[in-house]
C-alpha cells in the first residue's frame, strides 16, 4: 500500500522531487500560492474583526477544514496519477502534505493558545468533556512522522520500506480527522459525511490495488 509518496525505489523517489521541469516548477509555485491563500484570508478576517460573534471558533473550523481539505488532496493524487497516466501530478504530493499539517499545527495552535489560553488545567477539563479532542490530538500526532521524514534525505537514509511504513499513519490521521469532524457537529453531518465519502474511495481503491497485486504475487495453487 502506497505511501505519502509513492514510487518502487529510493531513485524513484529522489528524482520524483528533484527532477522538476521548468512549467511543474511554475505550476508548482502557483499551487504553493494557492494553498496560503486560506491562511491570509483567514489572517484578514481575524484582523478587522470579520470572523463573527465567536472568531476563535470560526478560525478553529477553518483550519479544521483546511486540514482536511489538504490531506484528501495528499490522498487523492496518486489514484489520480495511476488512473489517469499524468505521473507529473506526483511532484505535489509532498507539498500538498506538508501544507496538512501546517493547517493541522495551526488548529492546534489555535486552540491552546487562543482557545484554552495555553492553561493546562482547562484543557484537561475541556479533554475530559469531550472525546473528540483525544481524536483530534491524535490525528495531529500521526501527522508528524511523515512530516518529519519527507526530505529526500529521509528516505535514502530510512530506505524505501521503512519510509512507506513510517508515511502510513497519513490514512489512520485522515480517518481520526473525519471522526473528530463528526463528533463535533453531533447533527448537522452532511459535510464530514461528504469527506467520510471521498474518503472511504481513496482508502477503499488502495485497498482493492492492494489486494490485486497481492493476488498476483501470490504462487500458484497446488
């Protein structure tokens, strides 16, 4: 089962990252645009008071969002590449990965510090009411493994195996991410349903690849 990035050799995936043509580098710098833009909308709103009655949950819903968003699109790109041939689409698969988590450190940031004030004992209060923010911590805590070793230099040091097992917590983070959404809109469910949805098809067409090669490889019966 594929990785955060997915190639069959240590090469292949050194070169997916360094070896950019000239119009994916200007594609690329468009996409890292892009993807800030959530962050200074939200900056702005925050600023000249525009989020609402209570911003600092409107701003933790956002990045909510956002985290989400970013982690789908991480998942979404290699079925993409295979179902669609355009191998170029992997040179975004880091980037748009580390933009996850950069959303998701956020959230979190915004909520001890903004929310719960950086006080320990509220949060342990605020942790003992409400079991999603176990999820939710946890989901933030699966994220920084592949975060961590996305470098090139990680994986030529961990080797191509090691690095795929160390990126696989990305889908248990993803799934910890629309349970924590879940948990927290109690009844208006009709968006962590839609990401529960795109979801359960990135996670089950991996799965039936999966199951495919490993049927392949399998010996013969006697």
């Amino acid at each position: 089962m594929p990785g955060w990035i997915y190639e069959n050799s240590i090469e292949g995936q050194i070169n997916d990252m360094n070896d950019v043509p000239r119009p994916i580098k200007f594609l690329k710098g468009g996409i890292f645009i892009a993807s800030l833009l959530p962050l200074a909308w939200l900056a702005g709103q925050f600023l000249f008071g525009d989020l609402g009655a209570n911003p600092i949950e409107k701003a933790l819903h956002l990045t909510g969002d956002w985290t989400l968003n970013f982690l789908i699109l991480t998942l979404a790109i290699t079925p993409l590449r295979r179902l669609t041939r355009w191998e170029w689409l992997s040179k975004f698969r880091r980037m748009i990965g580390l933009f996850a988590f950069c959303y998701a450190f956020l959230h979190f940031l915004i909520y001890i510090g903004l929310d719960q004030f950086f006080s320990w004992e509220a949060m342990v209060k605020d942790f003992a009411v409400h079991p999603r923010l176990f999820v939710g911590l946890l989901s933030f805590i699966l994220l920084m493994p592949p975060t961590i070793t996305s470098s090139a230099r990680m994986i030529a040091r961990l080797g191509i195996k090691r690095w795929q097992w160390v990126h696989r917590p990305i889908y248990l983070a993803a799934i910890g991410g629309v349970i924590h959404y879940f948990w927290l809109v109690k009844r208006d469910i009709q968006r962590p349903l839609v990401y529960a949805i795109i979801l359960g098809i990135l996670l089950g067409y991996r799965l039936v690849m999966w199951t495919l090669s490993r049927s392949r490889s399998a010996p013969p019966p006697l």
